[in-house]
C-alpha cells in the first residue's frame, strides 16, 4: 500500500458511458495554485448495464461500480474521498425557465426581490435541474443588465437551464447511494463542463456548436450570444454504425474491428480493395467490399449529421438555418472514425470551420492519458471542475495544518486496459418521442446530497427554489448584454 501525504486530496469522477462505465481518480494538493494530476483510470464494459447514457439495470451497474472503486483503492492505497458523477445521454436537454413579479405600483427593485423571484422557480414535474448556464433579467420588458436599484412595474428572470428525466438521477442515487452506501458529490453534465475548455468567448458569441460523439447517443450543445441556448442528445451513434455492418454477415467484434481499422467517409467508387475478415463463426475468412462497408458508414452519418442540422436549426429559429460562424468542436469515442472532420464541413457546404478536441484546446498541459484520447475528453473536463469545487471546500471547511512528512516517490497513473419531444421537423429524425424516453427503472429516492442518507430511506425531497442549488446570488447578473430572444424549450 503506498504511503499518501496528509496534504493531498482527490477526487473521482464516475463517467456512465454506454459502451463502459469509466472511473479517473485524480490528485491534488490541498492549497496552492498547482493543477490536479490524473492517478488512475479504468473502466468496466456497460454491456446492457447502461443503455443510451442512463443506467439502466441497477444492480449488475452497482457491480460494476463496486469493482471499479475496489481495484483503484486498492492500487492507491487510499479511500476516494470525493465522488462525482456524470450525467448524460437520453433525457439531457435544455429548458428555458422563466419567472415574473407584477406590481401595483412602481417599485424600486431591491435585492430582497431577486431572491424572491428566484425562490419562486421550481423544477418541473418529472425533472431535476442539473445546470444553470446564466440569469437574463428585464425590467417592464427591457433588457437590464443590474435591475436592483431600478423602478418597476414589472420584474421578469429567465434561466436557460439543463435538466434530465427525474428517472435518470433517481438511478444513478439507487446505485451509489442505496446499494453502495456512497457519499455523492453535485452531478456534473459532461459535455457543459467541456465546452467551457475547448469553446472560446468568441465561438459562443458567434454561435458554434459542440459535437460529442458517442457510442449510443450523439449530444449537440449550440452556443450563441455567448451562452448555451440549445443542448440536445440524439439517441444515434456509433454502435448503431458498427451493428449496420453486421449486414455483411459479419460478428457484431467483427464488424467493430473492420470500422476502425478500415472504415471511412471517403467514398471512392473507384476503391476496388477488398477486405478479409471473418465470418460470423470466427473462424471461416470472406471478402467484403471496402467500398461496400463505407457505404454502410456513410448512410448511417449522414443520417446522424441530418439530425445534429435539425438541432441547430431548430435553435435558431426553425427557420433552416443551421449556419455556425464560430464552427463546430467534436469529441467523442465515434468522432475518430475517418473522415469524419471533412465530411461535416462538406455537409454545411464547404464553409463550416471543424476541429476535433486534441491536447492542444487543455492549458495545463498534463493529464495526456486524458486529453490524448477522445474517449476521455469529458471525463477530463469533469475533473477539472471537481477538484477546483473540492479545493474551494477544504481551504473553508478543512484547513490544512502544516505537519512534517516524508515525501514518497510519486506515483504514476495506473491505467487498466479495457478487454475486449425533441422536434417536429417531419422528415429529418428518425426517431419519435417515444424512443427518448429514459428506459429506466423506476424509483423514488432523495436527491443526492453530501452526507449519507438516513435510512429508512426519506421520501423524494422536491425540487423547490434554485436558489444556490444552480448558480450564486453572486453570479445572477452574469449574463448577455444582447436582447436577443431565447429558441430553446420553455416552461
């Protein structure tokens, strides 16, 4: 067992991907500007655990999980201390929340007020709110950027906010909470801890988009007038690719290993090659058409691609403009497949600027094994933001008493390697709303919380005000300065 400092903190992060169910336990020191550092990752195959990013069959989940934090505290040699998880896939979506306060006369708004407005908002029936991207304040239907202070006959605050299916927490809280007696942190939504560190000002300005490529769902994130005003999960990814292939009477191992290693966008039909692969016994060799499999790819992106247009589209407006001045970031496990990048700026008519995530968008500059691979990019960002939440805690809750210690050899990473409603624009989805509901079972829990809780088990604790749950009193004024009108969902 190695020996810890006292000095040190970590933190995990819990990534319920639907292709593995991945765990990064991360090191830093609990005062000073130093940036945390990447210990360990490993990762436990999903395999029907978790279906379209929600966990999905509770108790073979808790196993997984259970095997994951086993193996990291014991090569560690210490407890994980923090415990964040991640939530995403089918059910993520933005949500335009809006609040007013009428009066009967003018009144000058004071700060008594804002707090009252804000403790109006309640999350919606079957939601839990997970992020708040910014707070627009107007005052008798203008624009203000500080409305204390201002006299009013009417007061009005919108919040554009992300939230998922009640369901989807609710499991993730059965797993950690009830079966593993865990403490849990504050969920975390991957793809918005991420756009903070690849998207710059000027992007979200603009109006760009972040792309995250999964195995079962693609997520879209649209950015404009600086803030998220669309976030939206395509229950399609590359998993449906790979079982497309499995037409060429191929395995499902089979066509997966043929995708990677000779799939691409590129469709050249004078590409005579033809590929030898297995047949569906693994043992009998058959040849197979190169161009006949991106055939397959090529149907199955563009369908996905269709429907990543119709987001932004429809965040714009609905009027068909997908157009996006600051381009388009992708990440992502399927965002590797080749081409990919060329394809989507031949998809938007040649002018769509596309960059994949690579260590170059991370200033620290460490944690390679995490920035190096697309797979990981979300799990990296949500770290990131864990341990500065983490830090910020224990300077204020749990000062650190100089105490004199021998420093060990510091350890380096150990990675174990894994074996083996949305819109009405007919024509362009394939899916119906039916399909994004969450295939979960349900449950009825207490939302997660930093203490253990009391059992026997509460009743589900409501949603009530937001009001320090999303963003600060000291961040409500963060906002955009533009009068431009939201063009997401609202309730």
């Amino acid at each position: 067992m190695r020996e810890r400092r006292e000095d040190k903190i970590n933190v995990a992060v819990l990534d319920f991907g639907s292709s593995a169910i991945k765990l990064a336990v991360a090191e830093k020191m609990a005062t000073g500007e130093e940036p945390f550092r990447t210990i360990y990752l490993d990762s436990e195959p999903a395999e029907g655990a978790v279906q379209r990013g929600v966990v999905f069959n509770l108790s073979e989940t808790s196993e997984k999980v259970r095997k994951l934090l086993q193996r990291a505290e014991a090569e560690l040699g210490v407890e994980v201390a923090h415990l964040y998880a991640s939530i995403s896939g089918q059910g993520l979506h933005s949500l335009l929340i809006r609040q007013v306060e009428e009066y009967d006369a003018p009144h000058e708004i004071t700060q008594g007020d804002i707090e009252r407005l804000w403790s109006k908002i309640e999350e919606p029936d079957g939601k839990f709110f997970l992020n708040a991207d910014f707070a627009r304040f107007s005052v008798n239907g203008s624009s203000v950027l500080r409305p204390v202070g201002v006299k009013a006959m009417k007061l009005q605050v919108s919040i554009q906010t992300v939230v998922t299916d009640s369901m989807v927490t609710d499991n993730v809280e059965e797993v950690l909470l009830h079966k593993l007696d865990l403490e849990l942190e504050p969920y975390l939504v991957g793809v918005v801890e991420l756009s903070k560190r690849v998207l710059t000002t000027e992007q979200k300005r603009i109006g760009s988009a972040l792309v995250d490529f999964g195995a079962e769902t693609t997520t879209v994130a649209y950015f404009n007038h600086g803030v998220l005003e669309s976030l939206r999960v395509i229950p399609m990814g590359g998993s449906q690719i790979t079982y497309d292939l499995t037409d060429l009477d191929i395995s499902p191992e089979e066509a997966e290993r043929v995708k990677i290693a000779h799939g691409s966008l590129s469709l050249d039909t004078s590409d005579k090659e033809e590929l030898i692969v297995k047949a569906p016994d693994m043992r009998t060799d058959k040849r197979v058409s190169r161009y006949n499999v991106n055939q397959y790819i090529e149907a199955r992106t563009h369908e996905i691609v269709d429907n990543i247009k119709a987001v932004i589209a429809r965040a714009k407006g609905g009027n068909g403009d997908d157009k996006l001045p600051g381009g388009m970031v992708i990440t992502g496990g399927a965002s590797k497949l080749s081409g990919l990048p060329e394809y989507l700026k031949e998809k938007w008519g040649g002018e769509l600027s596309v960059k994949q995530v690579s260590p170059a968008f991370f200033s620290d500059g460490g944690n390679q094994e995490l920035t190096a691979n697309s797979e990981f990019h979300t799990l990296y960002a949500m770290l990131f933001v864990a341990n500065v939440d983490v830090a910020k805690r224990h300077e204020v809750e749990e000062p650190i008493v100089a105490q004199e210690s021998t420093v060990s050899e510091e350890p380096t990473i150990h990675i174990v390697e894994e074996e083996g409603d949305l819109m009405n624009q007919p024509g362009v989805l394939p899916f119906d709303e039916e399909d994004l509901k969450p295939q979960v079972e349900p449950v009825t829990k207490e939302k997660p919380r930093r203490e253990k809780p009391a059992k026997p088990k509460k009743e589900k604790s409501k949603g009530g005000s937001l009001l320090g749950r999303l963003i600060g009193l000291k961040d409500l004024f963060v906002m955009a300065d533009d009068d431009s009108n939201f063009s997401d969902d609202e309730e």
